[in-house]
C-alpha cells in the first residue's frame, strides 16, 4: 500500500517539474517579447491606466500596479497582457471590425513617444463597439457562432452567392 502511494507521488513530481520547465520557458518567451528602450514612470502611467481600462473586456480585473520609477524593459507580466490585447487586436483587424492602425508592434515600442502611441489605441479600443462585439464574439461558444455563419449547402448556392462571399472574405 505504502509503495502505491510513493508511486503516486512520483508522476505528480515529475508533472510539476514540467510545469516549472514550461513556465520557464513561458516565461523567456514573454521576456524576448518586452519592449526595451528608455520609459519614464509617466509615459507608463498613461499605459497602465489605458490597460486597466480595456482589461475588463477581457474578463479580466482592471489592477495592473502603476509604475513608481523609469525602466528599460517591460516587466514580463506587463508584456503579457499587451500580447493577448495584440492578438485580439489582430484578429479583430483580420476579420476587417477595426482600423489597421490601431495594430501595434511590441518592438517599435522604443520610447515614451511609442509607449504613449499606444496607450492612445488602447483607449480608443475600450470604446470601440466593433471591438467589443468581436471579444464577445471570442468568449461565447465558437461552434455555435460558426454554425449560424456557415450556410446549409455550398451545392445550394448560386455562383454569384460564392462570388459575393469570396469578395467579402477579401
């Protein structure tokens, strides 16, 4: 019985020491991501106070901490929260609901000009009714979204239906 119990222990230790490994690794990644240049506390601010107001679009608590000091690198956790606003940013702008411009680069972001620049298209992010319907949109139930979008049978449709749906997709 003692031994069954030990080997149970064991493939948890191992899981945990692949958690650690992937969160290391995670962790690396977000780090190479962090924009780096030279960001006073103010130019920060503006940005943290544009990422706790779209944060809860995300179903996320808007209480990222404000920064006290200038830094040379965004902190990783900071970076995290920039790439999921990146992604649905880009998948918004793929499905054509927002403007381009509001796309950004974590690594044009140099200096507080950039870090402002930003912290603007976050902003008008929060506002954005195309923005908000693709992030709801995002949380429901994909499947179910996909299957009102998706017509019954392709053999059904007129050439000038695909046509017109090809051209949409563009």
């Amino acid at each position: 019985m003692k031994e069954e119990m030990m080997n149970q222990g064991q493939p948890s230790m191992e899981m945990e020491i692949e958690i650690q490994g992937a969160e290391q690794e995670d962790e690396s990644m977000f780090g190479e991501m962090a924009p780096k240049g030279r960001f006073t506390a103010k130019a920060l601010n503006n940005l943290v106070k544009a990422t706790n107001r779209l944060l809860p679009l995300f179903d996320q608590t808007p209480d990222y901490p404000s920064f006290d000091q200038n830094i040379t690198e965004f902190p990783t956790d900071f970076v995290r929260v920039l790439a999921m606003f990146n992604g649905a940013v880009s998948g918004a702008i793929e499905e054509n609901l927002i403007d381009e411009e509001l796309d950004f680069d974590m690594s044009e972001i140099t200096g507080d000009e950039n870090v402002n620049m930003l912290a603007g298209k976050l902003n008008r992010l929060v506002n954005d009714r195309s923005f908000k319907k693709y992030l709801k949109g995002m949380s429901d139930d994909k499947g179910e979204s996909m299957e009102e979008e998706e017509p019954e049978s392709e053999q059904g449709m007129q050439e000038e239906d695909v046509d017109a749906l090809f051209m949409e997709r563009m």
